[in-house]
C-alpha cells in the first residue's frame, strides 16, 4: 500500500532537514537527495510501528504559503 504525505526541507547549516508535516517526523542529510531518502525510511520505520487500525491519516490538502509578520517597534 502506498501512502503520500507532504515533506520540507530547509537547509541548516551543512546539513538539509526534512521534515514530515503530517507525522511530524524528521530526519537529515548532507544533501537535498539524502534528505529525502532519510526521511523517506524514517517514515516507512515510523509507520510500521502502527497496526492497520491504528494507522495515522494523511490531514488531507497542506498549504504552504510565506508569512511575513512585525518584529518590534
């Protein structure tokens, strides 16, 4: 059964972290395609760790979208 959830990947420092928004998993990698094969198997582990009942749902449409907000004065 395959299953779609949506990822994020910001770079920090050397390293790029990827990030499951729904799951709330996160792993990292020293490049973008590392990043996503990390994450990739960090979700796969995390979801086995469910039964089929139990099993997370994908919270549907994520919309990402840049914030721009006022700091200070």
């Amino acid at each position: 059964m395959s299953r779609r959830f949506t990822a994020v990947i910001n770079k920090e420092g050397k390293w790029y972290v990827a990030h499951c928004v729904e799951l709330g998993v996160v792993s990292q990698g020293k490049s973008i395609e590392e990043a996503q094969a990390n994450l990739k198997e960090a979700v796969e582990l995390y979801l086995e760790s469910f039964g089929d009942e139990d099993m997370p749902e994908s919270s549907g449409e994520v919309l990402l979208y840049p914030l721009e907000v006022t700091v200070g004065d």
